[in-house]
C-alpha cells in the first residue's frame, strides 16, 4: 500500500497555568522572545534582516502570575516538546517512509497548517515545524502559513460560544448517576483539598491545571498536598474527559466537527481532490482528548498531556481501496469495531458517522428549555480560550 495523506492534531506544548491558587509563591519565567514586523506591501517574501523588528514583552508582575508569563503561556519547555515531536515525525514521514520532501521551499504546497488563535497553539505550531524542518533544511526562508478561524467559527475547540445546547449537555451531565456516584466519592478528598488550599467549591479540573503545571516544572506542591493526592486529582481530571467525550449527544457538539473534518479530508484525498498531503491541526486537551475518546483509541481515562499528537493516515490499497491507520503518541492503535490497525476507510466512516453533526449547526446548538448557569466543567471548557488574542507568546523561529 501507498501513503496517501496524514492528518495531524496535536496538543499544545508545555504552558503555564490557566487558573491559580490563592498566594501562589512561585514565578513564572518565560526567556524566549518573538520578533515581529509589520508587512507594509503584503509581499510573501520575507523583509530583509536589516528592516525594523518588534518585540512585545509582558510587564513583569501584571499578570496573575508572578513574574514575566501571562496565564497559559507556552513555555521553553513546551517550546522542546514540540521541536522534538517534529523531529520524531520528520524521522517517519521525510527520512523513513520519504513521503514529504527532504527541504522545505518556499512555495511548497505539501503541508496545510491551522491552528486554533491562541498564542500557545500558534507557537506550538511553529516549534514543531522547526522540529521538522530545522535551519539547515529550509530553502529561501520559505513562509509557512497557519491559519486561524475567530471564536465563534472555530471548530477545534469546544463550542462554549454561540451553542447554548452544549452547554446545556455538559449540564446534563454533571447531572447522572454516573457523574453523582463519582463527585460522591471524591466528596472528602475535595473537603480536604479545599481545607489545604483555602478554597472555596473546588472544581477538579482547574486543581488538575495548577499541579499538573507544577509537577511539570517540578514545583513543589502546597504544603499539606501529598504525592498520592496529586495523582488522584490527574485520575479524576481524566475520569471527567473521558466521561464526557463517551455521551453521544454531547460528544456530537464537543468532537464532531473535528471528526467531520477529518472523514471529509480523507475522502478528498482518495480522490485526490487536495492540494497538500499533510494537514496539521494544532489545538488543546478538549480538543485532543475527546476525539481520541470519541473514537475508542485513547487510553481510557486518562488525560491528553502536553504535545500529545494524533496521526490519521491514509493509505491507498493496489486496488484504489482507501484504509485508515490510527497513530496516538507514535503508536498504532486499533480504532474499535475495525478488525486490524489498517481499517477500510468505509469502516472507518461508518465508526465515525454517529459522532458526526448535522450540516445545520444552529439546529445542533438551539437550546431545549433554560440555558444553565455556568458549572465548574463548563467555565473549564471556557477559560483555556478567553485569554487576549494579542498577548505576545516568546517564541524564536531562528
């Protein structure tokens, strides 16, 4: 068989918190900076070095976090994640199986880039192309183009805006007996989370956002906060997800465009309807977590980390025949209800079908009585993408 197309959709990289705990000793520090100017011609071709750059730097301490990062700011850290997802990806798909080019040169029509518009995502994007095509294999400073769509179009997160019906479902489901059972018995350890940490209705995943950040860069915990306690709080945060994404009603709204995308880029690709080969879509956890769930590939309950990648590839059969191979971190996985790794695209669709939308997405989203109040999972979904588009990310591409 031939590969035809690979879709790529991965998690932003490593980041600082999105929401924090009261007296936060700690500060954040972000070295890297991103140098801009404007384009005063719309040429495609970049300005010479000698032309006027920008640097936009955050005041130190403005922000809710000490130090020099705004909230949810990719880090240096995220920064290596995604250089080395590029270069594993490079491995496969340019030095492995050649089935993008050595050098990237300007002009090149291979790759498709979109990403959601926010800072972390966009940069998470550009690191990873850096991964793949370091300085040596880029030809005449080619531009690469990300694209972005605005809140109320964007399909690669959660809709928390403009659909009031998912926000009735996540509603609903906090609401089970399933969902009861659970809050039920996490019920003391949220009481002595709450205690340690002097809050008030602590919500699991904005604890899971704040340790798991810390933990990441390895801050201790809040005093009182023990090992076991964290890992509990990241079981809880994967519960949540997983949980969610398996409702077929809301997994409709939260994923389904995504899959959507997908089904249709694989069908135009058989038929060679695409003008690139390789689509990368650079998104979030809610984004990430609920596709893989949604499909049946993820390990169940537990939570997307940082730089975690999907590959779906297309293959052509000798016969014309179309299959679809799963990758989720760089391993195969076996989407359910196809017998082997390589599923017939047919199969595929028909696994996909029901987690798909209608085209009349207002009708998806009209509300079926009141519209709830905002609950802890809902301003969840809704915090990650409420930060100012215009925040300066420090990301260097040289």
């Amino acid at each position: 068989m031939t590969l035809e197309f690979v879709t790529l959709l991965t998690r932003h990289g490593d980041r600082t918190p999105v929401h924090t705990l009261p007296s936060e000793p700690y500060e954040w520090i972000c070295p890297f900076a991103e140098l801009s100017t404007p384009d005063d011609e719309a040429s495609p071709v970049p300005k010479s070095v000698g032309q006027r750059l920008y640097r936009t730097e955050i005041i130190r301490d403005s922000s809710a976090l000490r130090g020099n990062c705004s909230l949810g700011q990719l880090t240096d850290i995220g920064v290596a994640q995604h250089k080395e997802l590029g270069r594993r990806l490079r491995r496969r798909y340019i030095e492995e199986l050649e089935f993008l080019p050595n050098v990237l040169r300007a002009g090149s029509h291979d790759m498709y880039v979109r990403s959601t518009n926010i800072p972390r995502t966009i940069q998470s994007a550009q690191s990873m192309l850096l991964g793949m095509y370091p300085v040596d294999k880029r030809m005449s400073n080619p531009v690469v183009p990300i694209h972005i769509r605005d809140a109320f179009s964007e399909d690669l997160y959660p809709p928390t805006q403009g659909c009031p019906r998912f926000l009735q479902l996540l509603d609903e489901a906090t609401r089970t007996p399933e969902w009861v059972k659970r809050a039920k018995q996490m019920e003391p350890l949220k009481k002595k989370l709450e205690e340690i940490l002097n809050i008030e209705d602590l919500e699991w995943l904005d604890i899971y956002d704040s340790f798991f950040c810390r933990w990441s860069h390895g801050i201790p915990l809040p005093e009182g906060v023990t090992h076991d306690m964290m890992e509990q709080v990241f079981d809880e945060a994967g519960w949540e997800i997983t949980f969610v994404s398996q409702i077929p009603k809301l997994a409709r709204l939260l994923t389904g465009r995504v899959v959507r995308l997908v089904r249709d880029q694989l069908d135009a690709a058989l038929a060679h309807r695409l003008p690139y080969r390789f689509l990368f879509l650079s998104a979030h956890d809610t984004t990430v977590g609920p596709f893989a769930q949604a499909l049946g590939f993820a390990v169940p309950y537990s939570y997307p980390t940082y730089a975690t990648d999907v590959e779906i590839e297309l293959w052509r059969a000798a016969n014309g025949r179309g299959y679809v191979r799963s990758l989720y971190r760089g391993e195969e996985r076996v989407i359910p209800g196809c017998a082997t790794v390589f599923c017939p695209l047919e199969v595929f669709k028909e696994i996909a079908e029901p987690i798909i939308p209608s085209e009349d997405w207002d009708q998806e989203c009209r509300a079926v009585g009141d519209v709830p109040h905002a609950n802890g999972l809902i301003r969840r979904m809704q915090a990650a993408f409420q930060l100012p588009v215009a925040i300066a990310e420090n990301v260097k591409l040289s």
